[in-house]
C-alpha cells in the first residue's frame, strides 16, 4: 500500500497547475468560487482554452483526441481544477454524448461530430427524460417513425438542463411500436436543434433561474444517417454509458474546495461576539462533513486503484454517487446557516457583471440559498438516490 | 386541561381558512409576488375589515385580547397559504413593540391606524455582524438636547421597504455586545437620511436593508438603555408566528406529497405503493405531528405567562426548525424534478420553511438557548 | 384551550404525592431509579400497596375494581409514579389479560379470575409470539385441538416475558383447521402454567439476562370453559386490545424522569477539568432529546385531550408507539455516553442486596450498558416499529 | 497510489483470517468467555507461534516492522471474530510503550518475553474523573531517594486483572490538568499494595479497576514529567487497532443481516424483499464502506508520518463510531428478537460495536479533536 505520488504524478500536478494559473480567466474563477452561473460564452471560452492545451476529453481514445492520462492523473486535474476555481466541462457534449458516438457510432459519424464537440464548437444538449418517464425512463413517449431516409419526431423531452444554448441534442426516441418490449422499441437519435419544428421552453426553477427546459418536436425530420448503431438499441447504449463513467461522480474535489471556503466564511461571520466558525455546534457539523467528505474521497481513490492496478471497481464504487450528493447538499445547509440572515435576500442582478448598485451581504452570502435550492437537484437527476439504493440493492446485495 | 377550540377561536381559524382557499391561492400569490410591491394592498384592506389586525392586541389598547392562541390560529392558516402580507412586520412585531413599551400617547397615535391598515411597520433590529444575538447593536442614538440622531446599518428587515414607520433598535449607551444601554426609537421611514435598499427575500416576503445617518428619531419608544427584555419578548412572540406558519406549511407539504405518491407512477405503480417511500411519508407525518404538538406547548406555556416564556419558545423553534428541515427536503425529493420548479407551489413552500429555519435564530441557537435557561 | 389543572386535579396531585411518599417502598423506588431489575417479590409487594389503595387497575371498569380516573387523573398519576420511583406493573395480567376477559369473557371466567388479577395474587405472562411468528402473529403454529370436555395443546411460544414466574399464561393457539384462513383458525386459551407438561426454558439476552423464555406445550390438556369469547375469535380480541391501550405507551412519565437523572449524573460526571453537562455538544443532545420528549408529551396530551372530551384519538396517537421508544432509545445512549468508561463493567452482581465487595462506577453508571441493549427490545416488540410504520401508512396515510 | 496488499500483507492477513475460521468460532468464543480468565492461553500461544505479537515492534527491537498496514490487517479480521485476547493491552500499548519510551535495559528486559507470549502487560492511565482527558492524572508517584512510590485509582484497565507488569501514568509534578509533569512508570502487578479488582466488560474484554497505596515502582519509564505525548500516541495507536476491529466487525454485522433478511419470512415473503429494509441495509453497506475508506486513510497518512497523525487518526474514530453506532442498531432491529438474544453472534457484535464507540475517546470527542488540529 502506498499513498505517494510518482515522480511522474508530482511534475503532472506542477503542470496542470501552472496551467492554469497561466490560462484561467480569473473572473471565471471567482464567478466559479462564489457558486454563480456562467454564461454559454464562458463555459465555450474556458472549454476552448482546455482544447488547446489537448485537456478538453481526458477519458477519450487517444485517437480521438483524449489524453492517456491516468487514474491518478484524472485524480490530481480534478483537483487542481477545483482549488483553482475551474469550471466544470458542460459534460452533454464531451462526457454524454461523445463515448456513444466513437463507441457505437459509425466511421462518418465519429468523422462528422467527434471534432466540433472536441473544440466546443458545438453545444449539445440530452433529451433523456419526459414528463411521466424520470427514473424510469423505459416509459418514454417520444416517437420517431421511419419514413423513407428520415425518421419523423414528435413528442416533448423535458429537464433539458441548458438546452436553450444548444446545437443539437441526443434524444431517446421510440421507434418501435408501442406494443414492442420497452427495452427493444428504444433509439438513439442525434437531433439538429436548429430546426423550425423544435421549440424551446424554459423551466424556472426555485432557485429562479431558466437551467432547464422542455424541447417540443412537432414533425422534425431526422435523417435515418443521425441514427447511432442499431435501431432498437438506444436503451442498451446510454445505460452502458451511465454504468462506465466513475471518475468524478462523487465531486469530491469540488466539494474539498468547497469546505475550504466555508471554513473561510465561516471564520468571517461574526456571531455576536464571536465567530461563527468558534461555535463549538458549528463547528462539530462542519468536521462531520469534513471527515464523511474524507471517507469518501477515500472510497473514490480505493475505486482509481482498483481500476489503476487492473482490477474491477469493487462494490465501493456504487456508493460513490448517494454519498457525493449527500455531501454537496450537507455543505449546501451549511453555507446557509453561515450566511444566517444573508441567505435570505433574492437578488440575482448584483451578480451581473455590470450591476453597479448596493450589494446585500457579500456575494458568497446571498447566493447560498439558491444554491442550495439548486443542488437539491443533486439527489434526483442521473437517476436519483433512491434508484441508487435500489440497485446497490439488487447488484450488490443480490436482493 | 382542554385543547379543543372556543367558539370565537374556532371562527378566527374558519375565516382565515376561507380566506386562503378562496382569495389565495397559488396563482393568486404568484401574482402578488410580480406585483410592484410584492404584497397585496387589497389583502391588506381586508386583514383589517376581518380584525385580523386587531387579534394581536389587547381590548385595552383597542385590540380583540388576541392571546398566543388568536396569533397561533391566524399563522397556521396563512402558513398553508403562504401569505406575504407583512402581518409579522406590521402588526406582530411594530405594533406589539409599541403596545409593549409605548406611552399613551404613542398608543393613541399609531396603534389605530395599524389596526386599520392604514400605516406600515418594520423593525430594524438586526444588524450584518450581530447574527441572532439581541443584545449585539453597533447602531448608535446620540442624544441632542433631548433630540436622537441614529447611525448604522440595519440588515434584512422585513417589510422595511414598504413601512412607513421603523422601530429602530439603537445604543445610547454601552459596548456594543451590552444587555443594557439599547432603546427603541420610532423613525419616519421617508427621510432622506434612511437610505433603503429594498429586494424580495427568496421566499417571496419583502425586506431591505437600511442604512441611517444622523437621521433624526420621532421619539423614544420605552425606557431609555433598557429595551433589551422588550425587544427578546417580541422577537419571541414573532418566532411563534412563524413557527405557527411552518406547521400549516409542513401539514400542505405533507399533503401534497402523498397526493403526488398516490398519483405519481414509476415502473408501472404509484411511487406510494413502494415501501421505502411509505416510510419516509410516515416519518415526515410524524414531524409534523411532533411539531404541530411542541407548538401547541409553547402556545399554552407563553398564553399562561404574560405571552412569554423564552424556554417554550426556544424548545418549539428548535423543534419545528428540525421538521421543517426534513419535510421541506423530503417534499422536494419525493416529487423528484418536478418538485424543483417554480411553476407548482411545493418548491415555494420548501423555500419558505428553509427560511423560517433561519428567521429569527437559527434551530441550533433555540436548541442552546433552551438548554441554558 | 387550557392548560391548568382544576382544584379537583390538584388535590388529587396531592394525594398521589401523598401516598407515594408514605407506601413506596424506598429500596424499591431506588432500584426502580437506577433501572434494576427487581424481584418477583418486589413487584408482587408494590401491586400489593397499590391494591391496598384501590389503584392497581385505573383502566379496569369500576364495577370490577377499577378507578373512574379521568384521562388527566391517569396522566397526573403516570408522572408521580415516575418521579418518585415506582416501578411499572407488571401488565400481563392487570393491562393485558383482564381487559380481555371482562370485555369477551363470560361471568364466570370474571368471578373466577379477576379478583386474584387486581390484588396480584396470581402472576401472567403472555403466549402469544413463537419462532416463525414475531411480528406476523398469524402465522403462529401452536394447536388446540378440542378433545371432548378439553383442548389438547401443542406446540412453543417463544418471548415470554418473566413466564418463569408464571402461574397462568394466556395464548393465541389455532383452533382451525391449518387450511383455514388464519384470521378464522385462532382462539384465546388462559392455560394453568403449573401443568407439568409445561416446560420454560430460559432464554439469555444480550444483558445478560433471562428476561425472556421459551413455553413449550407437550400435550397439556387444558378445560374447554378456559376458552375466551368463540373459537376462532382469539385474533380479533387480542387486535382490539392493542389499538385500544394508548394511555402511557409512550413512556413519557418515565422518560421525563430519567432525563432528569440524566443531566444529574452529567452533572456529576467529571470530564477532566470540567463537567460533562459543560460540554456543549453533549448538552446540545441532551437538550434536542429533551425537546423532543416535550414535543411527544404534547402529542400525548393531545390524544387524552381529545379523549376526555369524548372524541376519537387523532392521527397522532398512531405515532406514540415509534417516537417513545426512539425517545428512550436515545436516553439510553445518551446515559452510556455519560458513563464513558464506567458503561463498559459488567458486574451484574455489584447491584445484589447482598453484594460486599468494591463497587465498579457507581450504580447508575454501571448499569447504563446493560440498558441500552435491554432497550433495543422496545422497538421490536408488542409490534415492531417496522409494523407501526405499516400501520400508520395504511391505516392514516391510506397508502 | 496502489492500495493493493504486498504479498506479506496478503499472508498476514490470510493467516489470522484461518486462524478465525478455523479456530475462533462462536461456540469456541462463549467457551473462552466463560472460563476462569476470561481469554485462551492456548491462543495466546499461538499468537506467539505465528509471529503475530511481534508485529507491532521493529525489527530493531526485535520485532516484525510491524507498520500501521499491518497492525490494522490483524484487527480488522480480529474483529470479525471478536477476539478477546488482550493483544492491545499488551502487544500494542504495554509493549508499545516499552518500545517508545523504554532505554535499551528495559527493551532488553521485557520485550523479547512480550513477544514469546510470556509476559501479559497492562496500561493503567484513565482514571474516575480523567474521562478521555490523557493530560488530567491525578495519582501521583513520589520520589524518595531514587525510588517512586505511587497512590492513587486507575478506572476500567483493560487486561488489568491479568497483568503482569503495569505501566502507569502518574503525576510526578504539576497541576492535575497540566500537561507537564506525567511520568511513566513499571510496576510489578502482583504486589500486595496493587489492589485490582477485574472483571468482564460487557463486550467479553477483561478489565480491572486499580488502586495503589504507596506501591514501589520498578523503575521511571521514558523522560521524568515528559510522558504525555508519548500516551497520546500509543493511545491512538490503541485508537486505530479498535477502528480496524470495528471494520471487520460491521462486514460481519452487515453479512449476518444481509443473510437473515434474505432467509427469514414474514407475511409470506423474506424480509429482505420489502424494500424499506432493503434501503436499510444498503444504507448499512455503506456505512460499512465509508468506515473501511477512512481506515484506511489514516493507516496510510499514520504510516507516512513515522506512525502517528492525530488528525487522521481522530477522523477515523469519528467517522467509524457513526458507522458502528449505525450498523449496530440496524442488526438488531432487522433481526428483531432473535437479534436481543446470547444464543447468536449478532448480539455481541453488536455489544463490541458499542463499547469501541467509547473506548479510547467518543465520537464527539474526536470529531472535537479533529476540528482542532
């Protein structure tokens, strides 16, 4: 057993971190830090940024463009990235849809989309879920029937996170008939969003902001060559994909770096005569977090090393997604609780770039709410918790 | 020993009940929270009409003797309706502070025109370094014969943009951390020297921040260094209220969310027929019902006290914070994505119980502070 | 609403107070208080006393010797019993068996076995759990199979609390055919516990002691006239008897109490240079379980509000089960917590009249291991809080 | 980073996992409980045979290189029989301490025979009002030409009743809570001014209370007045070997439930298919999962720090005292009944989980430390 890094790991570290102090927009950072929203032109800035340092797709092949990094090498850029207030990769593009495409898709297709979403020239967007189809989504009501070269699409996608700034979205769509087993009846189809037969409508959610969104398709015309693999095996390809991606489900470094900055806030926030950071009952929850995020990180690094020395992940590494949120919502209520009544004033404007008025609180105050609002999402989206529990349950357990 | 309603008690909760169903529903508010003001004059006219106004004081000042009890019924049911109004601003809080320490003359002049509606309170007591500790004012009263000029920063005020009048609470003398030495004064909200910034809270309740300087005071409200008890009992009594609210928002957010299990279907049954899910739906019944129980306490205890008893009170808010805490998260997680929208009213009312853990001290702070009296 | 008791409920506050201070026994009341488990003579004594006075059976109907308490009188009475020491009474016969029979039983199975219940003289346990039926009690496989003038009765009832002490035992025993359906197939039987082909076996509990047995019923022969109500009644009986007790299921009385002890030996316990109770974090539990159980004591008052005003108990009622044992379950943590190293001895002797040598901790402390796990029972028997949960979510949630 | 096990961390670990297969199983277990001294001295052999007590020691001192990897591979499978033999008491403290502060005379003298399972040590520090505090000593050794003599009480000393040599921490100047001034001493348990009084803990463990009344001590351990820091890291060497048992012990747990949840009916169906008691266990599982990462965390942080991080070492017993605490209520409450009874294991697993929660400091008490180093 062995904790070190290499020699090789520790000038990797160097790198990345001299990279981004190099490269970073520092007001992408701070915006990043205080848990505010970027605009699309800053996500594409930053993700252009990490292109041309070849950083954009670390868990791609090699010939399309990924890194050959390893698990620790992953490890140590998430983070880096995360101390030095690097946003996370819109991941639709690169970590959604990508794996499907040089994965099962064919030679034209890999030639035709795999470039544009290594650059971020191209904003893509998932239509997994609807309404009446969320954790089970075998009960999707989207239609597309062959006619001719194109499929035919109609029928309404929903939680579109983003989808107002999209290019293109990847839709499951039903191609069978509606009497066809679930599993057989199921497509996987890439969808130009530009199409006048698509209309977008934003969701606002509690925490007031338009992040997701219904996408409606009234008769849009696919051509069948957007078809991935085989039709009827859309179901197969984005399961296979959930149960692939690890690394980083758990956000460990983001919420490391998180923890840092309530520490710091809370050291900040007077408490009458005191700091807050000096109530003993604070300070006893903001250590449980601290060590539960520790236990955790563990679980995730005995995860890499399984990987890293050849092996299966072991059973730890279902747990990874439950306890991560856990987690993130856990700082989520502190950060509240350390803003006090700072959490409470709603007022989105100050965080404009050219608000010019009186700020109430400080930033990081009075965006805890929200953010906290927000991150409720943690738990329900990407299959929620409880349809974690459910399969650990089956697959680990053998319940 | 009886807890069952008197006539009169029961026609207070019957007509706010009507109130809410009929005049305030979910569209309704919404409305009201685009509103230049965010809250409804209209509903505010008829708070008076109804006497609601009139519930928190005493027949001697012109009130209807509005007990703990009165102010427990009207909350619970503006809790399920998510009422904005600024009822604990205005009425609760302003007006009780001056029935509280005001002289007769003081009484005569605001406490009718609060009763009728007519006039808009806030008190500024908070302040950004002081968090829940009462007897933390740096704001400062500097006396000129016999005239107050006030300094400094009052933060998150409900209803402070909207008053006509501020209850400030200020140092005329002391540290700043001393449980002597603060007063109370009544300040015309319209200065020039009041700067306020006004916003919604994310819950929809109006506040603002404000800053005064030298602004000159309408009047001593008490007994001059000696408002620290008076500010703790109606602090206390505005805790109630919303602690009252959060146990008529808890009973709707329950309900709605085993509305939604019985309707709701996953893998072809409604996610009510799952176990797991049963049992969190019990468990978030029986923190309503604990918090509906330590409420009723604190109502009782403080009603059989002079309306005060900090330790009921502090046993309540920290009890009902906990429920709240738990139904307003279970609520959200068992509707799944659509419980995170702005379009249906359950993603409101966990935003209103998330505050009301915060509001008035946090569920850790009445947890200590019970524990110390 | 009110809170205040009338001069009539003082006066009998009075009385009570009265009362405990000159017939409770003051060994007994401070074995009770340090939790000990007391002799069959010393419960046997206590009910004695309360019989003497006219109150061993408040709950039982005044024309066989009960009280005419009103809801109020019962709770003033629980809570100076439980201040002063006293220790419970032992249900089987005065809380459990007797209601049944003066509600189902025929006159002379009244005449015959009341008198002896009320003034203790006869000890019951209760035959109603078996290896296979815990929290399922139909599918309990003991048989009665009527022989004449006589059952003949076969089989093991498992759990029976203190049945070492037993004269009588009253059982669930099937009575129909197996085939028939269970609710039809079980009857109430009162067996004489004397029978020799009776046997009881201890059975050890992780305290360490036989609290609990095993009955084994090898052919015992037992009159027809035992039989309560109709065959094939026994499980509607014995329902109705659960869903009727509410009064002080809750333990509130008794967890009030030893919370007060609680923060006197947190008081006392040293915590090097300070007291435990000093500390804040153990105070911030103690105080949140404290609240907790003001909270249920209200939802007790409540139910017996609602009561003595002649309505039906509330949906809250239903939770009164669940919440007093989570209550008492986190007192006894709470107590081992406060012992530190003292929970850890285990020297059931030290607490014998006759023991000499060097006590290990004092009383209390050392006792504070063996309670908590004893306690770990309150949330599995008399209907586990699994099954309590099952109920309130079918019966008042309607799911 | 590569958590994988060298090949003779695998033998380690597979060789204490037969000896519990194959030679500790329950019945054997309650058979050793039950005899006169509460352990197996035949075991205790065979600890020696197998190199196992000399695993804590370097090679230097004669000893294995034993590192934290090690110390928690024995105790982690230790803990899935719930081994009673006092390897901490005597390999890892009494030893420890020998090997940490000792001069060469004294290694000499007592370790090789430690090693060879001839000598049974015991290490007398917590005293009636200590609690957890290392630093609050109040019995005292007094020097009289050369000699210590030392009186007072020492509280719930495991393997103190088998003992033969003590180590005590007593106070040779200073405050009761000074941190200077506590000093180390040998003393030979079986004098007559060593009055011991043993007994079981309820987890099986043997312990003893100790009083000493002017007993000559054989001789001053390590630096006069300077023994603190060397308590604090034994003690936390002690504290990691009882969370490696508690690891092991909860695997156990969360099989035995796990099996009996797949196994036992109720309503004509395993429990395990309701999925209340499935999200039960899984949340078991993780619990059990999140324990074994942040052993594992504090082995290796200990382990690249010549031994000892306090920090780490006090985020583990946090984090695995939440997880014990958990995994230990849920096995009996799963199991119902038969969970409560002596007859099967699971209720003194349960019992061991307990006491570990306490030993060598509580939850909270690390959480505390955690946040303040």
């Amino acid at each position: 057993m062995n904790l070190n890094f290499s020699t090789e790991e520790t000038d990797f570290q160097q790198e990345v971190r001299q990279f981004l102090q190099d490269k970073l927009p520092k007001d992408i950072a701070k915006k990043t830090k205080d848990g505010l929203h970027l605009s699309k032109d800053e996500y594409v800035q930053w993700q252009q940024i990490l292109h041309a340092q070849g950083w954009s797709a670390p868990n791609w092949p090699v010939e399309h463009g990924g890194t050959a990094w390893t698990p620790t090498q992953k490890y140590i850029f998430a983070n880096e990235c995360a101390k030095a207030g690097a946003p996370d990769v819109i991941p639709f593009g690169l970590k959604m849809v990508a794996p499907i495409i040089y994965t099962f898709g064919n030679e034209e297709q890999k030639q035709r989309f795999l470039p544009d979403i290594l650059a971020s020239n191209v904003w893509w967007c998932q239509g997994y879920s609807e309404t009446g189809a969320g954790s089970d989504l075998a009960g999707l009501k989207t239609t597309a029937v062959r006619d001719g070269d194109e499929y035919v699409v109609n029928g309404t996608k929903t939680w579109t996170t983003l989808g107002q700034y999209a290019d293109w979205i990847f839709c499951l769509v039903r191609t069978g008939a509606p009497s066809a087993k679930n599993q057989e009846a199921i497509s996987f189809l890439l969808i130009n969003m530009h199409d006048p037969k698509i209309t977008v409508s934003p969701i606002v959610l509690i925490d007031g902001k338009p992040e997701v969104n219904e996408v409606h398709f009234d008769g849009v015309r696919v051509p069948a060559e957007n078809l991935i693999g085989v039709e009827g095996q859309g179901w197969t390809y984005a399961k296979i994909l959930l149960s692939h991606e690890r690394t980083g489900i758990a956000r460990v470094a983001l919420s490391k770096e998180r923890l840092v900055q309530l520490k710091e806030l809370a050291q900040g926030s007077p408490d009458g005569a005191n700091k807050l950071l000096d109530d003993p009952i604070f300070a006893q929850k903001v250590a449980d977090v601290e060590i539960n995020l520790l236990a955790l990180e563990y679980t995730e690094l005995r995860t890499l090393s399984a990987i890293s020395t050849g092996q299966a992940p072991g059973p730890e590494s279902s747990i990874l997604k439950i306890v991560g949120t856990q987690v993130i919502q856990a700082i989520d209520e502190l950060y509240v609780e350390a803003a006090g009544y700072y959490s409470m004033p709603f007022v989105p404007h100050q965080f404009e770039d050219d608000f010019e008025g009186q700020h109430i609180g400080s930033d990081m105050e009075a965006n805890t709410a929200l953010r906290y609002f927000n991150n409720r999402k943690a738990s329900i989206y990407g299959g929620s918790n409880e349809i974690q529990t459910n399969i650990i349950s089956k697959a680990v357990l053998g319940l | 020993m009886d807890f069952s309603l008197s006539s009169e008690q029961q026609m207070i909760q019957d007509s706010v009940s009507r109130f809410i169903l009929n005049d305030y529903d979910f569209d309704t508010r919404r409305k009201i929270l685009k509103s230049e003001t965010g809250y409804s004059q209209k509903n505010w006219d008829k708070f008076a009409e109804l006497g609601w106004l009139m519930l928190p004081f005493t027949e001697e000042d012109g009130g209807l003797g509005g007990s703990m009890v009165d102010l427990m019924l009207v909350m619970e049911e503006f809790g399920k309706g998510m009422v904005v109004e600024p009822f604990i601003a205005t009425a609760v809080m302003g007006g009780g502070l001056i029935a509280a320490a005001g002289n007769q003359e003081q009484k005569d002049d605001y406490l009718p025109r609060i009763m009728a509606g007519e006039l808009q309170m806030a008190f500024a007591y908070a302040e950004p370094q002081s968090r829940y500790h009462l007897n933390n004012v740096a704001t400062s009263a500097t006396e000129t014969s016999g005239e107050y000029a006030i300094s400094g920063q009052k933060s998150v005020i409900l209803n402070g943009n909207h008053a006509d009048i501020l209850i400030v609470a200020a140092r005329t003398s002391g540290d700043q951390n001393d449980n002597d030495g603060i007063s109370l004064f009544l300040v015309d909200a319209t200065l020039p020297s009041v700067k306020r910034t006004g916003y919604a809270n994310v819950d929809g309740h109006q506040a603002a921040d404000i800053w005064f300087e030298n602004t000159p005071a309408l009047g001593l409200l008490g007994e001059k260094g000696k408002a620290l008890p008076v500010i703790e009992t109606i602090i206390d009594k505005a805790t109630l209220a919303v602690c009252a609210e959060a146990v008529g928002a808890m009973q709707v957010a329950h309900a709605r969310t085993l509305e939604y299990a019985k309707t709701r279907k996953q893998f072809g049954r409604t996610i009510g027929s799952f176990q797991a899910i049963q049992h969190r739906l019990v468990n978030m019944f029986m923190e309503h019902q604990q918090a509906k129980s330590i409420l009723l306490m604190a109502v009782l205890k403080m009603d059989s006290n002079n309306g005060s008893d900090a330790k009921a009170l502090s046993a309540a808010k920290s009890r009902i914070g906990k429920a709240a805490n738990l139904v307003g998260r279970e609520t959200i997680q068992i509707h799944g994505g659509i419980g995170m929208t702005d379009e249906i009213d359950v993603g409101h009312i966990f935003k209103r119980l998330t505050t009301i853990q915060f509001l008035f001290g946090s569920t850790d702070m009445h947890t200590k502070r019970f524990a110390s009296l």
